[in-house]
C-alpha cells in the first residue's frame, strides 16, 4: 500500500502526509522481471486515466493470460492467474503502483518447485522497494541448495539478506519499503512466507462446503504478540486519535483489527511523530527498524491434502474490504482462476469507492490445484513459464465451478509454523455451497454455485 489521503485511515500505512515524509510519490515507470532477466516497462500494469466508472467497467473487457505447470511428484497441476490494478487517486491520476508480484515456475529447474510472491511497496519510494525485493529474493532463493529440502531455513536467510541488501542499494529505504507474501509450491507442500499485512489464504473442502484455510497472519500491533515485541524494543503503539490529544494514550486496546474503526494502532519513536507504521514487520523501513519493525518472516508449513481446491495470495488493497472467506466464497464461484482475479479485483475496487474517494493497489495472484489426469488442465501443462505474468483483462463469468480431487478423509491441522516473534534485530466459514456428489469411491465432483449472481 502506498500514499493514503482517504478519510476512512483503515490500515492505511501513512497518514495523510501529516507525520510522515511517505506521500511525496512521483510517477515513474515500473519494471519486471522476465524470462532471462530482461528489464523494462511493463506493459500490461493498468495505469488508467479516467474516472473511477470508467475503470470499474473496464474489468469486464479483460482477457489476460494463465499459466498451467504440473508438479509430479504430488500428482497435481497448479493453474494460475494474476492481477494487478494501480490505485485511482483523484490528486494524483499518474501516481505509479507499487505493488509488484512474481511467479516463477519450475524453481532452480526444477518441475516440483514453483515460487508465487505479492509485494506490496509503501512510502516515497515504495514502488523501487517492492520491485528490488521482488527480484532480490527470487534470486537469493533460486541460488540457494537449501531450497528443496530445507525450504524454511532458506526463506529465513533469504528474507533477512534481502533486507539487508535493500539498506545498501541506492534506494532510499529510510521511510520507504515493502511487505512480501510468498508460497513455495514444493512437492506436496506449501510453504508460506510472510512479513508485513498481504495475506494467503487456501480454499479447502470441508463438510459440505469450501472453507477459508488461513495461511498466513496479518502482522500488526493488534495482535498481542506483535504488540508486546515491537513495545520491548522502545515503540510506542498509539492510535492517531491518541497521538493528536483526543484520546487516552494509556489506553492500550483497539479493539479487533477486522471491526476496527478506521484508526488503527501505529508504531512511533519515543520522541517523534513517526514513522506511525501500522504493520510490525517488513522489508526496507530502516527507520521503523529501531522500534523493532522486522524482516524475519514467518514462515508456515501446510500439507496439500486432495481437500485443497485452491490458494490465494494478494495485498491488503483486497483485504481491506474483504474477508478470507469472502474472497475464499468468491474464487470458488470461477472455472477460470483469470475470471476470479478481475471478479475480486473489481468488487474490492468497487467497495473502496464506496468507502472513500480512492482506492489502494490491488493485487491478487489464484492458484487452483487440480489433478494431474484431470484432462481440462493438460493442454497447457507442459509449458514451463518463467515469466512473471500479468492477468488484467479476465472476463468475469457466472458459470458453475466444478471441482473435481481424488477422496481423502476431510483435512487435518496440517500446519506447522516457523518464526523469530521475539527478537528487536534483523538476526534474531464460508456460506455453505451446494452439496458435494460423490460420482465414484475414488472421485469427488464438487459443484459450486455461482452465489448472488447480481
């Protein structure tokens, strides 16, 4: 998330320019990475002139590009799409997305790794941070032999260099950087890397309905065990309304971050009004750093089960309108994981717009885990991409989705999760859907509505 001028304050990062240097952003052009590491402009970033009715019309006329990759030795296909919408900004219309994201296929060649990762850039020079780390840590991952067989070990060193590698480029990180939520594909296993507030989430079979499966958890100062660690290293947690004399700075309890009321707590130098950070950890901010805004990542484990049908990866510009399940209900209404990308991507849109008078950076990455003898999915199979993707036109649809996974019995709590939740330093349900019909003893047939048509 970047600049934030609403008047709904949210989980917004910044603060209207009142404490913060952050909303200085000037337009410049965005970069990815490519196949061979080709830089340059992107050229299917949405940066739309026009009125917000425009935009929101426009997500109806788009049919962008997936991806289909076998991973064989889980016996599974992962088809994927993705989408990325700049932010409408009535003062600034030019103002540059500073999210970014990746998918890289076939990790370190080989076809049972493949890595997806939403970066969202706040600050100045958000939109540089997000691209660096984005680039940076793929490549830190792709030349580490510990990828494959110790994963979390190899996120955890990769994280931490790229932060420290972000401090000694020429970018200036001081008031500027990114959070990062990564899923490694490896084998039969996700493994989930988070700092800051994106979120994953997997949509996951379960008594009669598609549930939301958390693989991730926002890192703010609402949570508990956040809150007591960045405190222990000298930040003050106080609300604006707190920090501008209109309510009591001892009182230490905000309520929940989902019902929250628009002013969340923030993080503050003992005798400054800044950097007011309202996420405990991240990559860059090297001035949020003293009070203990971190970039070691947490870091889960979570077991494929034939019950996953799906996981989702995107940044808080989804989230803050919409809940795990709401998105998880959403993407099980789309075949086409292209149609779910612009059907989220346009309501979060549209929910923004209804709330205040801008939006925030939206993107989203949807990845359907299907059979391997599925024959819907082994056209494009074969193909390994090695391009980081852009999905921005997908049409949405209202067709019945229809999955269909091997029986297993319902999952179990498959996850295990790996974190430094204590150190100061760098080093240290869904609405039900309609009933599943089991079409043999060896194949289920899941039928998935479209929910609420209009």
């Amino acid at each position: 998330m970047g600049c934030v001028q609403g008047t709904n304050r949210g989980r917004c990062r910044c603060l209207s320019c009142r404490y913060c240097c952050w909303c200085c952003c000037h337009y410049h052009p965005p970069s990815i990475s490519t196949d061979g590491a080709v830089e340059g402009a992107d050229p299917l970033r949405v940066h739309e002139i026009g009125s917000p009715r425009c935009l929101l019309r426009a997500f109806s006329n788009r049919a962008g590009p997936g991806g289909t990759v076998p991973v064989p030795s889980a016996g599974v296909c992962l088809r994927f799409a993705s989408l990325t919408q700049r932010g409408h900004y009535p003062d600034s219309l030019d103002r540059v997305n500073q999210d970014s994201f990746c998918v890289r296929t076939s990790f370190q060649a080989n076809p049972d790794l493949h890595f997806f990762g939403v970066f969202d850039g706040h600050g100045q020079f958000g939109a540089q941070c997000a691209e660096f780390v984005r680039d940076k840590l793929t490549d830190l991952l792709n030349s580490d032999a510990r990828l494959p067989d110790d994963p979390v070990m190899a996120f955890l060193s990769a994280f931490v260099a790229t932060n420290s590698a972000l401090h000694d480029s020429e970018i200036d990180d001081s008031m500027s950087g990114t959070t990062a939520i990564t899923v490694l594909v490896s084998g039969d296993t996700l493994y989930v890397a988070n700092v800051g507030d994106s979120r994953a989430v997997a949509g996951v079979w379960s008594e009669g309905s598609v549930v939301a499966q958390e693989l991730s958890i926002d890192q703010t100062p609402y949570r508990k065990d956040e809150y007591q660690r960045v405190k222990q290293c000298g930040a003050r947690v106080l609300c604006v309304d707190q920090v501008e004399g209109m309510m009591d700075p001892d009182i230490q309890s905000w309520g929940d971050e989902e019902d929250g009321n628009g002013d969340p707590p923030r993080l503050w130098v003992q005798n400054g009004m800044y950097p007011g950070t309202a996420f405990t950890r991240s990559i860059g901010d090297m001035t949020a750093e003293s009070i203990g805004v971190i970039a070691v990542p947490e870091v889960k484990t979570v077991k494929i089960t034939p019950n996953h049908l799906f996981f989702v990866i995107a940044s808080d510009g989804i989230f803050e309108f919409l809940s795990s399940h709401m998105v998880v209900d959403m993407v099980s209404r789309f075949p086409d994981p292209r149609d779910a990308c612009s059907a989220i991507t346009a309501e979060s849109y549209k929910l923004w717009l209804g709330h205040e008078n801008r939006t925030d950076d939206i993107t989203v990455i949807i990845v359907h885990i299907k059979d391997m003898e599925d024959s819907t999915y082994q056209s494009d199979s074969q193909a390994t991409l090695k391009t980081i993707q852009t999905c921005n036109n997908a049409s949405i649809s209202s067709e019945t989705v229809k999955f269909e996974r091997q029986t297993i019995s319902e999952p179990s709590n498959n996850v295990k999760s790996s974190s430094d939740s204590n150190s100061c330093s760098l080093g240290s349900a869904v609405n039900a859907c309609p009933e599943r019909t089991v079409t043999s003893p060896t194949t289920r047939s899941v039928d998935l509505n479209v929910i609420n048509p209009d």
